[in-house]
C-alpha cells in the first residue's frame, strides 16, 4: 500500500478532530487467535489459488485482462470476494481516488504497482507482477508473485531472484520480540548490495477484517519509520509482507536512507510507472507471527528459485 494510506495517521486526525491531544502514533496491531488465523489461512489458500491460476494464465500473447479474468474465475469458484475490486485506499487519498476496477493489480514491466488489467498483451521476456487479494468469510488475505515470460535476460533473472530472496528472508526473520526495522534493515540490504532499488514509498501492512490495517511493514528505513512506525512482532500479529524492486541503482538522501526511485502516477489513477524505464518485480506473502516463527498463509511451491533450478536440470 501507499505509505500515506496509513490507518494510523487516520487514527490522529480523529483525535485532532475531538481535540485530544495527538497521541504518539505507535500502532495498535490486532493480535489473532489461532481459530481466527485459520479463517485467515483459508482466505489465504483461496488468494494463493487464483495467483497460480494467474501464473498459469500468463504467457506471450495474452493481455492483462486475460489474466484477471483467470485469477477473477478462482476466486468466485471458491466463494469468495475479490478484495480489490472497488477498492479507494484509506485515507486521505480514498476521497480523491477512483475505485481500483479489476480483482488483481498486474504490472508490466516499467510498471511499478497496482498496474490496472486491460488490453495490454504481454510479450515472451516480460517481467509481469500479478497481486490479487481475497475475502473470504469476512477474512482478507493479499499476495503477489512476479512471472517472467517466457525466456528472460540475465539481469531481470537477478531482479526476481533478489526480491524472492528479500521476502524468504523477511519472513525467516520472523520471531515474536523482533523489532521490525531489525527486519526491514537486513532486507534493504539484499536489494542494495544487489545494486536494486527499494521502492520504499510503498509498504507492506497488518492484514485481517481489512486489507489495510496497522502497522505498517516497510522493506527499508527511514528515521520517521524508526520514530513513528517501528513495533515489536507478537504472536498472533498477521502481516501482508511485501518487498518491491527496481532494477536501477540504489541513491540514498543526505540522511543516508534509501529513496524510492522516481515514478509516476499514470492517468487511470492508479498504475504507477518508474520514470526511467527500468523493470521492477513484486513479491508478498500474507503470514502469521507463531511462537517460533512465521507461517506463511499464502503458500505456493511455485518459486522463482524453484524454477532455475529446473531449468537448470
Ligand atoms: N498488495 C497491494 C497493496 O497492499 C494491493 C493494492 S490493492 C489496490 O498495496 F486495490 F489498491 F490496488
Ligand atoms: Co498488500
């Protein structure tokens, strides 16, 4: 989600409005049972489906649209609801915004996010980033994967192995009494050391009635974040953890803090393009903080890694 949909500085501004002095905004996270994280994981399981009916769809030729309509047939086959769908964002922007119009966000190529299915037809060594998000009982879960068609140059190989390896290892590194900018800095690490940019205006997010609740979950840190955002993992907390990257070259601001390459809103209100050209990929998962550690409610064997291997025999 954008950084500025963030449920906390709603919260404030309520306070503000009342005429409450504005609290420390540290999110309140909403800790799950475990009957609850099974309602969770079964929207989970649901989301996962359409994403691999999606995958399946997405080969040279088709258009976005194509896929949409195929993740589109899963989940109403399973009874659930497209999360998506008629989505505006919190917030402030969810005023200004036009309700989002498909189920899935599909982002080709130099497209960042939250890319809009239409007529555009997806070509053989395309980077194609499919994110789709379910309701299911009254439970959401959200998650993400990027295809690459066909056959894909070297460096977009790279591109997609180093945001797979971010998410594998943001979602190792969860253990209730982390703090999460502990996670958040060895993650931006993988991208930067890799020679990718982090799109770091796009973040992550507590996950469960809404698709967008607190905290938020940032793949790179900032000093506001450190300020404001930062919490501790706890049994019970469901997050929506998801890395964006750029294959252009990290820059840093006078602070030091990685800064999101430059990109564009596009004129449907939604796809948001990188300015230079350059491809990025999108991975995320939906997990559950255990006692030992994360389970990942949105699973799938279909893994980048998985796939080199097999090509490589
Ligand atoms: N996974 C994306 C996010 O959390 C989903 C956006 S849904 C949309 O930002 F409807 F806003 F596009
Ligand atoms: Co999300």
């Amino acid at each position: 989600m954008n950084r500025g949909d963030s449920t906390i500085a709603l919260t404030n501004g309520a306070r503000a409005r009342e005429g409450k002095r504005a609290v420390s905004p540290r999110p309140v996270v909403a800790l799950r049972s475990v009957e609850e994280i099974v309602a969770i994981a079964k929207a989970g399981e649901l989301a996962a489906r359409a994403l691999e009916a999606a995958r399946s769809a997405c080969v040279a030729g088709c258009t976005t649209a194509d896929i949409d309509r195929a993740a589109r047939a899963v989940i109403v086959d399973g009874g659930g609801e497209a999360l998506f769908l008629g989505y505006r964002g919190a917030g402030r922007a969810s005023v200004e915004r036009n309700a989002y119009p498909a189920v899935t966000c599909i982002s080709v190529n130099e497209e960042l996010v939250h890319g809009v299915p239409g007529a555009r037809v997806v070509c053989e060594g395309d980077v194609v980033a499919i994110d789709v998000g379910v309701r299911l009982d009254g439970w959401c879960a959200d998650c993400a994967t990027t295809v690459g068609v066909g056959t894909i140059d070297a460096e977009s190989m790279r591109l997609l192995a180093c945001g797979e390896r971010m998410l594998d290892a943001a979602v190792g590194m969860v253990v209730p009494g982390r703090r999460w900018s502990d996670v958040a800095r060895t993650v931006e690490a993988i991208a930067s050391d890799a020679g990718f940019a982090v799109a770091v205006d796009f973040v992550g997010h507590g996950i469960g009635r809404e698709l967008h609740e607190a905290p938020q979950v940032p793949c790179a840190l900032n000093a506001a974040y450190l300020e404001n955002g930062d919490f501790t993992l706890r049994p019970g907390m469901v997050l929506a953890i998801e890395p964006m990257i750029v294959s252009e070259r990290p820059s840093r601001n006078e602070r030091g803090e990685l800064v999101g390459p430059r990109a564009t809103l596009s004129s449907d209100g939604w796809t948001v393009r990188v300015d230079s050209g350059a491809r990025s990929c999108h991975f995320e998962h939906t997990i559950a903080v255990g006692r030992l550690g994360a389970t990942v409610l949105t699973p799938s064997n279909n893994t980048v890694a998985a796939a080199a291997l097999r090509r490589a025999g």
